[in-house]
C-alpha cells in the first residue's frame, strides 16, 4: 500500500515491454502497521482496522524500514512542494507584466524567476526544476530495493532538503 501518487505524467524504465510494464512509482511504500479507513455516507460513519504485513521474505530491520520510508517521505513530499512552487513560479511570471511597467525591472524579475524555476543545461545552480529530479531520482533509488539506505542516499536526502531552503528563500525574497 503506498501514500498518494503525485500527479505527473507517468514513466517507464528503459527496459520496459509496452503495455506490460508498471510506470515508475511517485510515491512511497506505507510502513507495516495497523490502519484504521474511515468511510461517512449520507452522515453515517463505518470504520475498519487491517493490518499491512511486511513481505516475510525480506529481512532488512524495521529500523531501517523506517529509515528507508522516512527518506523516501522526504522526497516524496520535497517533490509536492517543488511542484506547487513551479506552479506558483509560473503563475507569478505570467502575472509580472500586468503589474510591473518598467521593462528593465520587469526582465529583471522574470529572469530571476526563471531561473528559480530552471536553470539550463550546463549550469550547476540549483532550480526548482532540478531539486524536483533529484528528489525523483533519490526516491526512486531508495524504493527500488528493500535494503538499508546508504549513506550516500542519507546525504543527497539531506543536500537537497537544503538546497530546497535556500531556494525558498531566494523565491520568498522575489515575491516581495
């Protein structure tokens, strides 16, 4: 049982057979535990315990389970807010024009905000934009197995939390 897929267009991996071949997961994988599923119908409310089980072939410790899915939260919810800010990004570079009339100004804005929302090929600045694949790609390497994170994989989850605070400083400084 895995939380919420984000919404994207899907992806498949190279080695993928058409139509026989799952696209990539967007979301993490739920911790084995007892759930609770709530359902209210016309005011009347039902409610259900189960139970998910971990694969009993799979001997990685719980510690490192848990481990694994925090990791992979993190970037699963990096994702979602990388998403909502390039949502916002564009918006805000759509708006710019209607709000500012000086043209240096206005090109100085907008390309700030580009920036933010992509850097191009070739430059190493981090974007939004980048921050969203490497979530992506750090959460799709640590779902892809039910090993013990890395602690190469510890450190890119940590790198691109912070990357992420300092974007959203550079982004709340410009919408100001």
């Amino acid at each position: 049982m895995k939380y919420l897929p984000l919404n994207v267009s899907p992806s498949y991996p190279i080695s993928a057979n058409y139509m026989n071949t799952a696209p990539d997961q967007t979301a993490p994988w739920v911790m084995p535990g007892t759930y609770t599923v709530t359902l209210t119908v016309d005011g009347k409310v039902y409610s259900q315990t189960f139970t998910i089980k971990m694969d009993p072939r799979i001997k990685t410790s719980t510690a490192n389970l848990q481990l694994q899915h925090d990791l992979s939260y993190q970037c699963y919810m990096g994702r979602k807010e990388c998403m909502s800010i390039l949502d916002d990004i564009r918006l805000f570079r759509s708006n710019l024009k209607n709000q500012i009339s000086n043209v240096d100004e206005l090109n100085k804005k907008d390309k700030l905000a580009r920036e933010l929302e992509n850097t191009p090929q070739g430059n190493s600045e981090p974007s939004f934009g980048r921050l969203n694949g490497g979530f992506a790609s750090v959460f799709g390497a640590l779902q892809d197995s039910d090993t013990p994170p890395t602690t190469q994989m510890i450190n890119a989850v940590k790198e691109l939390n912070q990357q992420m605070i300092v974007l959203k400083k550079k982004w709340d400084e410009l919408k100001k």
